[in-house]
C-alpha cells in the first residue's frame, strides 16, 4: 500500500525526511509579489 503511495515503506518517520516532491518552507516570491501590490497590513 505504502509502495503506491510513494510513501517511505521501512518504518522512516516522514515528517521531515523524504522531501523529494512539493516544496516545504516559505515562499519568497509570493511574499515579494504581495508586498508590491501595496501589502501594509500583516
């Protein structure tokens, strides 16, 4: 099941660990794009 899923199969925590697809984090274009549009609120 794990297998088809893409999922680790060997007991891994997958948390953190395994970042092969998607990006995790904080997206500086997005923020940069929001502050030129006149973004002063939080």
């Amino acid at each position: 099941v794990r297998h088809k899923r893409g999922q680790k199969v060997r007991g891994q925590r997958t948390k953190s660990t395994g970042r092969t697809e998607g990006t995790i984090g904080v997206n500086v274009e997005a923020i940069k794009e929001d502050m030129e549009e006149g973004g002063d609120e939080e």
